[in-house]
C-alpha cells in the first residue's frame, strides 16, 4: 500500500505567539523525541534539543538524529515550542490588560466558554483550543465556573500572577528574558461555512495575551521583563474597565439601590495603568507622535450587572443577525447595534472616567465601549465560609465574546461577518486587516 498523501496550506512566514519575531515557515525548528536527545542553550539542560531536520516520514514529521519521529515544532529565535497550527493559520494577537479585582480572569473564562458555542452553532466556525497545555489555566478557569459537578457550589477565580505557568524565560545570550506564555486557539471554517473551500484563508490562530496589573507598574517594561511586549504585535486591545471601584460610581449606585450584595468593594485607580498600556503599545509598535491606529480598542466595562441601572435605557439585546442570504443558521455581528451600545457606555464613562474617553480616542480610530458581565449576576456570600463568591448555577454571561469577535472580524471578515443592520447586505468593518503581518 502507497502511503498516504499529505496536503497541507503552510504559511510561506510565521510570527512567533511568545517573541514575535517573524521569519520563513523553513527556518521552524524541530524538538527530538528520543529521551537521550536533551539539552538547549537557550531554555537548559532539561529542555529536549531543538533542531533542523534533514529528514522527514510520509506524514512530513521530522526524524531525529536518533530516527525518532517528531510531533513538535518550536520557533527558532526563542526556542519556545509552537502549536501546530501556527504553520498553517495567520495570527490574530489580542492584548488584554486590566487592573487587580477588575474581573479579568472571569471574562476571559467566559469569553472562551461562550466563544466555543456562538461561534460553531451561529457562525459555523470551530473555535478550539490549538494547544491543550497552552490553554491549562484558562481551560480550569472554564471548569471552575461552567462544569462544576455540585450547580450549587461557590467558586471564584485566582487573581493572575506575576510569575508560574504564565511566563517563560529564555535565555538570549548572556541575558535571561520574560516572556508570556499565551493562550492559543484554532478558529477555522466548518463545512457549512461560506468561506470552507478557502478555509486555509479565513482560518486563524487566536493568541491572547493576560497580565497581572502589577505588570503595568512603572519600570516593569524592561529588556529582560517582556511581558507585556505584545502588546506591540496585538491586532486588537481590550482593557477591562471596572466601573464599581469608581467610589462616584459606587455613590450613584447606592442611592439608587436598596440593598447591595457588593461588600468590601476594592478601590483601584484605573486610569494611569490604562494611560500606560496606551504609552507601551506606541513604544512597541514604533506608533509615532500623536498618530492614531486602525487597530481596535475595546474598553471593556465589566460587570455591567452591578452598574446596570446607571443606564436603564441599555439593553444587550442578542448582537447578531440572521444573514438571509446563506442558510438560516449563519449570523453576521450586528454592527450597528454594537456600536449604539458603545456610544451609550461611552457616554457613561465620559461622566466618570473624562480623561480616559479622551485618551482612547485620540490613540484609535475605532474605539468601542462593551459592557459585560462574565457572570450574569451579583456575588452573594457563603454562610458556610463568610467569603464572596457566585453559585455556578447563577453563572449567565452576558456579550463576553462580543469583544473577542469584534477582534476577529476586523482581522478576518471571511471568516466573521459584520452587517451594519438587519436586512443589509454582509459588509467589512474598516480596516479589513486580513492580509497584513
């Protein structure tokens, strides 16, 4: 029997998802399998050798000095390993900062969860995790809150570290380096999609990138602490805008409110950290003077349940629209929609927050401003522990994707689409950046 033929699309260049760096899909290096084959200047004595092959199986794995068939590939600046996918999908880099207690961990939980079933069952795309052991911790923050065993039982999510199993270290030269370790996924065209026969264009390696808020303290930014770098290389920023740690909001929403359940409310001024991000990302990306981007901001208030009636009038009514031109089951964003909920938070965060509305949109020129809330409802106590926390029953998220996809449609329209309002044709958001780095 002939062996099988194996057809792929590889990317003719790749951006490494931990340096960046960008170079030829045939500069990829090889990591051996056999156990004896170990040793790396780079990442030490324990890491298996990195190498470039000169031998291949029929299924185009590479062949070890010691004749061992290799799964895994790694980027050949910093020697980190890469997922797969990353040769055959564009990336779509997302920054996500935020400062302490502003529910960044419980959004980016509920922004997979929810991504993983809007996008298959409304968009006919597979959003999937491209490397399992990239994604650990956001895939046991997804079990905490989604599949607990008891429905009834309390949970709330660790604050993000500083160091463990969200950074790595190479070492380049004499100088050893930080860098994050992201999480990855694998968004591509199902056979009901439109756009299927030309999956390997639409298709996208999803990268996002999470940092402790301490990360964003100044003199944190260094050559051998480059943590938050990508912010450099992100196609899209989303900065997690707590607006019950604003002691004026906290004000109003009490005389509006008999009773709240929020207690010890942590005060943090978010502005500066999100005055330095902006300040970080034109450093990293070389964004010159006053100029402003293309790229998408999104200022992503949380947890709209507490804050809610602020704004009686705002209503997150469903985001996406049937497109009546393809099969009942594809949706488009509703982009018009969006963008009337945007400028009614923005209105909000003009009373609040002035300074940071201004900074915004004098650093994009698409800005938005989503309200979510991961988990649908406001923390009760435990009469057991004394402690905050939520009952995973209670859990409803609320437009957490929302900003993940605004992301993914402006990097790729092919494979999210936009319409500008019920009954209109599918439409690009501007700037389509599909095709550029």
């Amino acid at each position: 029997m002939s062996p099988q033929q194996v057809r792929l699309q590889i990317q003719s260049k790749i951006t490494c998802p931990h340096c960046w760096h960008r170079f030829p899909t045939a500069r990829v290096e090889w990591i051996a399998a056999h156990p004896d084959l170990f040793g790396d200047t780079q990442l030490g004595p324990e890491a298996m050798l990195r190498f470039l092959p000169t031998r291949f199986t029929f299924a185009g794995n590479a062949l070890d000095s010691a004749g061992i068939e290799c799964k895994e590939i790694a980027c050949p600046i910093c020697h980190l390993r890469l997922p797969r996918a990353a040769v055959e999908q564009q990336p779509c880099f997302i920054s996500i900062a935020g400062s302490p207690s502003s529910g960044k961990s419980f959004l980016l939980a509920a922004m997979a969860w929810q991504a993983r079933h809007v996008l298959p069952k409304l968009f006919n795309v597979e959003f999937a995790d491209a490397d399992a052991e990239f994604n650990r911790t956001i895939t046991n923050y997804e079990n905490q809150l989604f599949y607990a065993s008891d429905p009834d039982q309390f949970v709330t999510l660790s604050k993000t570290q500083e160091t463990g199993d969200h950074y790595n270290t190479v070492r380049f030269g004499q100088m050893a380096v930080t860098l994050p370790q992201p999480f990855v996924f694998s968004a591509t065209p199902t056979r009901d999609h439109p756009q299927f026969e030309q999956a390997h264009r639409g298709a996208r390696l999803v990268c996002w990138y999470d940092n402790a808020g301490e990360s964003f303290q100044p003199g944190k930014d260094t050559a051998n602490n480059a943590v938050t770098q990508h912010l450099g290389a992100a196609h899209a920023w989303m900065f997690c805008y707590d607006l019950t740690q604003n002691p004026h909001v906290r004000e109003k929403i009490a005389a509006t409110r008999t009773n709240s359940s929020r207690q010890n409310v942590v005060t943090y001024r978010q502005e500066p950290m999100f005055f330095d991000m902006l300040t970080r990302i034109r450093k990293h990306a070389n964004l010159t003077g006053k100029s402003r981007t293309n790229r998408p901001l999104m200022v992503v208030c949380t947890k709209f349940d507490a804050w809610s009636n602020l704004t009686p009038a705002l209503q997150l009514n469903s985001p996406y629209l049937p497109y009546l031109k393809m099969t009942d089951r594809l949706h488009v964003m509703n982009h018009e929609l969006i963008k009337k909920v945007s400028a009614r938070t923005g209105e909000l965060l003009k009373e609040f927050a002035p300074d940071l509305v201004a900074s915004a949109e004098s650093f994009s020129e698409n800005v938005y401003y989503i309200p979510v809330s991961a988990t649908g409802s406001e923390s009760t106590i435990n009469q057991v522990t004394g402690q905050s926390g939520f009952r995973c029953r209670d859990l409803k998220p609320v437009w957490c994707e929302v900003p993940m996809l605004l992301a993914l449609a402006y990097k790729s329209s092919r494979l999210v689409g936009v319409a500008n309002g019920v009954n209109k044709a599918i439409a690009k958001i501007q700037p389509d950046l599909t095709d550029d780095r």
